[in-house]
C-alpha cells in the first residue's frame, strides 16, 4: 500500500470514528505504560501509540497502517491478537483483563489485554480497541486471585526445576484442584500450559540474544534435553530452536 493509500484509509477511519477520535489516540501518546493500538473490521491496523510501537518493535506508526498482525508477528503472536480480535467483532463487547499468552515485547513478562469495539458515528461496527499493559506477575493489577502472583513469581524464577501442581498449590494455600480451577480463570490457560509457555518464552529469549549452546538454553529453560526442547519448539513455534535463532538473533546477542 503506497503512503497516500493508508493516509485515505487512516482518514476514513477516524472520521468514522467521530470529532473526538484523534483527541482519544493523543491521550494515549502521552501515556508512558499502556498500549494501545486500534484496528478496522479487517484487521487492519488503523493506529499506534507510541508505547505499543515501543513494545513491538515498531520504529514509526506509519510503517504499519494498513497492515494486519499476520503481517508483522510470528505466526504464534499473530494468530493470538487476532483471535481477541475475531472475538470482540463476533460478540460485538468487550475483553477485560485477559492474560495474552504472547507478549508482543517477545518477553519473559505477560500481557494484560483489555479489547473493545469501535463503534462509528452512525451506531454501527467499525473495528477494535485494544489497550493493554507488558508486565511481570508481581506488578500485576486488578488479577481476581492474589495468591496467583506467587505461584506465577515462583514459576519464572524456578524454570529449570521439576515444578509440579501440588507444589505450587502450597504456596497459594490451596488443594491442587482449587488451584488449578483458579489459576484457569485467571490466566486462561491450565498451569502446565502456563510452565510451558513461561519455558519457550525464557528459552527463545536466549536464543535471540545470546550464543550460549542450544543443549545449554534447554537445561537452563527445565527442558529434559535439547531433543526435548527441540521437539516442544517446533510443535509450538514450528519451527526448530536452531532456525528461530537464525530468523530472529537480536544485533546485541552475546
């Protein structure tokens, strides 16, 4: 798309969207913690602020209107946001506090997304809203079970040991099936999801900034063995760990 075709696209949607539109995205510019980002119906990013261009990697708004998450993220990240995306449009309300499983800051830390519909002028829908904040679990906000961060503290700090449910039940105070009820309501996602994730996560920052040997990266990450982290990374990322680092080693590995 040339720069004239998405300032007409970028136009016609923030003149849907009403006089106060472009006052909304300003206010979010000034914000120094949260990110927001705005689609239309196709997925389309519409706008940026600056601390989401920060976060994902972005060097400049512009350089993404028009674009859609499949565009710019892994094909993991991608599928995520716009499946929140596919939600809100779907259901036409609102997604509160929802532990995105991908950081876009390709992170260690999670991401507490909150996603709402774009209504225009005229009453009807024309895209997405979507604020969220990249933060550890001791940081966290506004999560319905407290004892949640501890458990989450204690997985990302103990990656490389044998974590089990019951293990992290006492430190929550719960019996392992209070717990493991808890802890899917508020991370959305089944504790062992949750290790494994937080694991690929550790794992594939390593391998984007430093050459410490792959055999390494999956003792350190509480993998078995390389063939086991190997094996766990080409099912969820699908591609080897070898491959992801030659694709995406940062200009700062060491």
């Amino acid at each position: 798309m040339t720069e004239k075709g998405k300032k007409r696209l970028r136009a016609a949607f923030f003149k849907a969207l009403g006089p106060n539109a472009a006052t909304f995205k300003a206010m979010f510019d000034a914000a120094p913690e949260l990110c927001l980002n705005m689609k239309d119906l196709h997925g389309r990013f519409m706008a940026l602020n600056r601390r989401n261009c920060e976060v994902s990697g972005i060097k400049d708004e512009r350089d993404v209107i028009g674009l859609t998450s499949a565009d710019i993220f892994p094909a993991p990240y991608a599928n995520a946001y716009m499946a929140l995306d596919e939600e809100v449009r779907r259901t036409g309300h609102p997604v509160l506090d929802r532990i995105t499983e991908f950081p876009t800051d390709k992170s260690r830390n999670f991401m507490v997304s909150n996603l709402y519909p774009l209504f225009g002028t005229d009453g009807k829908l024309i895209g997405t809203a979507h604020v969220y904040t990249v933060t550890s679990k001791r940081n966290a906000k506004g999560f319905p079970f407290h004892s949640m961060r501890d458990a989450a503290d204690y997985i990302m700090s103990h990656l490389a040991s044998d974590l089990s449910i019951a293990e992290l039940a006492r430190l929550a105070h719960m019996s392992p099936s209070s717990f493991k009820k808890a802890f899917i309501s508020t991370f959305d996602m089944p504790p062992g999801r949750y290790i494994l994730t937080a694991r690929l996560n550790a794992a594939r920052q390593l391998l984007e900034t430093s050459n410490t040997l792959v055999a390494d990266i999956a003792i350190a990450c509480g993998f078995y063995d390389q063939s086991h982290l190997t094996k766990a990374f080409l099912r969820e990322r699908g591609v080897t760990p070898g491959t992801y680092r030659r694709q995406h080693r940062g200009r700062n590995a060491r």
